[in-house]
C-alpha cells in the first residue's frame, strides 16, 4: 500500500501538468483562442508601423507546425493600399527557439505566398517612397545588441505576383506580374528561379517614334517585356558572391528585342566584379566573352566607373538590330563575324582591335574606336579609326541592296572593281563624317563626305593625282586624270519626292564643282579644266571651262541619266577675254626679261 500511496503522490502532479498541457494544446489551437491572438498581433503590428493592418483570419498548427495566414492587408501612412497578400503559408520548427536561448534561432523550412499585390509610389512633393517606413522598421532600435533572433529559409514559393510602381514626380508607371518565383537551398546552394515575368512601363509620353517613322520602336518609357530566368548561388556572405546565371530569356513585344538565351557566372566583391563565360543569343546573333572585369565607382577615391574585357567573338545579322535601333537594316542579311575588346572608364569607352568580315572575307574591316560622353545624347561622340576596310566589288552592291533607297550610279560602282579603304568615321549628334583614302580598280581618291541629319544634307570633296575616268563616263578617247571637287546633295525624301512629283526624273538633287589639273583627249594635253554641274532631280545641267590667256574654250551639257551619261547633248562655245590682271603682270615680266637678256648681248 505505501508503494501505491508513493505512486499516485507522483504521478497525480505529472497527470495534473499533462492534462494542463493538453488542454492549452487544444485551446491554442482552438479558433477562438488564436483569433484572439491575432487580434493582439494586428494591434502591435499597427503601432509598431504606424499605419493600419489588417488579417482575416490566422491558424497555427502546433502539432504540425504549420502557419496559415489568409488576407494581410497593410496601408501606408497616407492610409492607401500598399500590400495585399491571398495566402501565406509557412513551416516552423519552432522547438529549434528553446535549443540556444542566449541566441534564439527559428528554422523556416518552407513559406509559400500567393496572391501578393503591391501598390508603391514615390511622392510628388517629398519624393520619399511610400514603402520606405516598412524598410526603417525592420532596422534594429538599438545600437548595441547581442542577443537577436535568426532564421533559416530552405524552400520559398511566390505565385501569382503583381508589383506596381508610381514615379510622381516624373509621372512614370511600372507594372511587374509574375506568375511563380521559387527559391531553395540545397547543400549550400541557394538556387532562384523566374517563371512568366511581365514587366511594363508607361511613362505617360508619346512614343519616341512618333512623327518618327524611321527611328527604331526602342523606348525605355514603353516596354512590354515577358522573360524568364535562373539564377543558382553557391557562395554568399557579407563580402562576397558567385553567382551563376543558368538562363534567361526575354522578349520586348513594344521593342522587338529577343533575347533567347543569357548565360554567364558573376563573382562580386565589394570592389570588383568579374564576368565570366558570358553567352548572349539572340535570333541569329551569337557573342561569347570569355571575361570581363567591372571595378564599382568609388566616390571616396574620385574614381569612375572601370571596365575591361577579353576578346568579344561572335556572329550576327544585323535584322536582329533593326526593329529596336535601326529600321534601315531590316533587310541586311549578309552574315557578319565579329571580334573585338572594349574597355571604359566613366561617359568614355574604348573599342580595340575590331575585325568584321563575312565568312567568305570579301568583306574585311579592321578598326579601333572611342565613345565619348555616352550618358549625354546630344554631345555624344563617337570615333572609329578605319585601318584598312577591304571590299570585293559584288558585297559592296549586296550590301548597299540591302537598304531601301534608291540606288544611284550603281553602274559606276561596278567600275570601281575592288575597294580598299583607310579613313575615319565620326559621329555627332545627328551629324556622321566619314573620311579618308579609297584605292580602286580606276585609282585612288582621297574623300571626306558629311550627312547632317538636321538639314538633309549631304556635303563633300574629293581629290584624286591619277584615275581613269572612261570606266565611269564611257568616254573611249579620255586618259588619265587628275582633279578635285566638292559636292552638295539633298537627301530629304520629302523635298525630293516633292520636285519629283512636279518634273519627274532619275537623278539625285545637288550641286558639284569640279577643276581637272591635267588629263589627254585624244592624245592632246588638256589642263586647268572647271566643271560645274547643276542638278534639279529630273535634269542635270553643265558647264566646262578651259580657260586661255584671251580665249576660254566653253561646253554646255545636259543628261538625264547616270546610267547612260555617254549620251549627254553638249553645245561647245567659246569666249574672248582681256588679259587678267595676273596674265599682265606675267606678259610685263617676260617682256622685261627679254629686254635684260638683249641688254646683256649688247655689252
């Protein structure tokens, strides 16, 4: 009897503390018990952000250790919605709390979140984020803390994800939808991935296309862009990351820009990154570099932005360009290959060692280049240094078919034969100048053209010591020449295709002055030849000088063809004239030479 008696002395307290212990059980897990809890934490939660918050409803499994929240609503400080969640799920192991209590650690093992609606803007006046005071809560209240509490996250699943955001001040809308962003760690390896992600912009401005036909549908105002991605991380701390980017895709519907693929392995510290194994893929364009180094601005130092890279090689057709950028090119489908190396400090890169050519090299370009002030649109400024460009002549016409203009003296083109060329190009805001030396199947000329976007205008010279012109003109019986000139024409569509509508015609709109120094017609030396010629779109009109001492020889010509310029009507004439004023004192000088030199005989 008294090992009876001993028995239930001890085991009435433990049945006592059990049954205790279950009855809470029960109660916490009772919906009364925990609404009234989240009652509490809503009240907390308000006072602690300032701002209203709200919860439907909330449920806490504690024998499976599962935390369901349905329908948090959070306003800002101006009382409009913020954020919206449907659902969020968790999996706590909550007896990893009582394992360090100096430093308490909660291991989430899974949290999934649906429906998350996000409303964030930036005031007109204050410009401050309407979301900031959420960030400012979570930053610890003192300074001097040694006790806090971690957690762990293994497994993370986002779905049906709206994030919109409202620029006042500049009055620019931005909308991200996704449809699941999942997240986990494994061994070490935190592994994100992106799938069904919209991102749209709208800066409530015209297009930048408007009442600009030919400019590319590229407007960073106007995206609507899906993509998808997968980034795995296998090593993160305070000071360091790698991250490899496994895939991406992505396609502006607005722009046209396809992206197929992106892949590439990034290692950053605080003060330097590197690029590494980067593949690009778009359509019909692939590029690879091997690496590139970015060292971050350090504003402390005064230093810039810093950038370099290994050879860039690679392969493309310029229509992938055309849509976004570059309208022009939508039929240039000559394949190119590519190889180059690019390096920047700040608003300035470098281009070094470019090589384009086409896979059968009748097309060779070879070239170095600067760009300056590239945040700066319009003193942008950019520099290639051409040395040499080689050309087949049956690539030069591809290449120029590939554009949708009229093609002009093309039979002459096809004279030239083969075309080396050593010069430079520059480009301005609306402004290009190519220069340089072109050596052809005829000669070599020396040139400089400009195109000024502004006025439609196209400007130049050119100046040659020896070429054969019969290719060109069809004149059987004309030798070797040498001469210089310069030119305007007008290349505006609207004007040309205005005096067009009126006189019709096959010739460019321009003017050109010409002086030949020598040449031979016909075995006769001819020399100190002004030509000028006027052109109206549908008739070219002309006039050689030769000038004499007191007779100028004179021919007018007229054509109406470049292509048949060996059928020009011409009506010859001639012109008396007194002696210049150079020619006189010419004549007085050889006079007095004369009366020196019988002089001379005499004594």
């Amino acid at each position: 009897m008294k090992v009876i008696s001993k028995l239930k002395f001890i085991l009435i307290p433990i049945g006592t503390i059990l049954s205790l212990l279950l009855v809470a059980y029960f109660m916490l897990n009772s919906a009364s018990v925990q609404n009234r809890l989240l009652k509490n934490i809503t009240i907390l939660l308000t006072q602690r952000l300032g701002t209203k918050v709200e919860v439907d409803s909330i449920y806490l499994g504690l024998s499976t250790q599962h935390l369901h929240l349905y329908g948090l609503d959070i306003a800002d400080q101006q009382q409009r919605p913020l954020l919206h969640v449907d659902t969020l799920t968790t999996n706590l192991s909550l007896w990893t709390l009582f394992r360090h209590p100096n430093r308490p650690h909660l291991e989430i093992t899974y949290a999934s979140i649906a429906g998350l609606n996000a409303n964030l803007c930036t005031d007109s006046v204050s410009g401050r984020a309407n979301f900031q005071f959420l960030i400012d809560s979570l930053k610890p209240k003192k300074k001097h803390h040694t006790e806090r509490l971690t957690f762990q996250m293994e497994r993370c699943q986002l779905r049906r994800i709206a994030v919109s955001y409202l620029n006042q001040p500049k009055n620019h809308f931005q909308h991200l939808l996704a449809d699941t962003i999942n997240y986990q760690l494994k061994r070490q390896q935190h592994q994100l991935t992106l799938g069904g992600i919209t991102y749209l912009t709208d800066n409530h401005k015209p297009h930048k296309r408007t009442g600009h036909p030919h400019r590319g549908y590229f407007d960073p105002g106007h995206l609507h862009l899906k993509a998808s991605l997968q980034l795995l991380c296998d090593h993160l701390d305070k000071d360091s990351l790698h991250v490899t980017l496994q895939k991406f895709h992505a396609c502006d519907s607005t722009s046209g820009i396809d992206i197929h693929d992106l892949r590439m392995q990034v290692a950053a510290t605080k003060s330097h990154i590197r690029l590494s194994d980067v593949d690009i893929r778009l359509p019909h364009t692939t590029l690879n570099i091997p690496q590139a180094d970015i060292l971050p601005p350090q504003p402390a130092d005064s230093l810039p932005l810093r950038y370099s890279t290994d050879t860039i090689t690679g392969q493309t057709l310029l229509t992938d360009i055309a849509q976004p950028f570059a309208p022009i090119l939508n039929k240039f489908t000559t394949p190119l290959h590519l190889s180059l190396r690019l390096s920047g400090e700040g608003e300035e890169m470098r281009f070094h060692d470019i090589n384009v050519h086409t896979p059968d090299n009748r097309l060779n370009l070879k070239a170095d280049g600067t760009l300056h002030n590239l945040l700066a649109a319009r003193q942008l400024n950019l520099h290639f240094h051409v040395h040499p460009m080689h050309a087949t002549n049956n690539v030069t016409r591809q290449i120029i078919n590939h554009f949708p203009v009229k093609k002009f003296m093309m039979q002459q083109l096809k004279a030239l034969g083969n075309i080396t060329y050593n010069g430079d190009i520059h480009i301005a805001w609306r402004k290009e100048t190519f220069g340089g030396r072109l050596h052809t199947r005829i000669g070599s000329l020396a040139f400089n053209f400009q195109l000024d976007e502004n006025t439609k205008i196209l400007t130049g010279n050119l100046k040659t010591d020896s070429v054969n012109l019969v290719p060109l003109t069809n004149l059987e019986h004309l030798g070797t020449t040498a001469c210089q000139s310069c030119f305007t024409f007008d290349y505006s569509k609207e004007r040309t295709a205005a005096i067009r509508r009126q006189m019709g015609g096959k010739l460019p709109i321009g003017h050109v002055e010409a002086e030949i120094q020598k040449t031979k017609y016909k075995g006769i030396k001819i020399q100190n030849i002004h030509a000028d010629i006027q052109s109206n779109g549908a008739i070219a009109q002309g006039n050689i000088t030769l000038k004499g001492k007191r007779i100028d020889l004179l021919c007018a010509f007229t054509f109406t063809d470049t292509d048949s310029i060996q059928r020009l009507k011409y009506k010859p004439g001639i012109k008396l004239h007194k002696l210049s004023e150079e020619a006189k004192q010419e004549k007085a000088k050889r006079k007095q030479e004369r009366r020196d030199k019988k002089s001379k005989k005499s004594l």
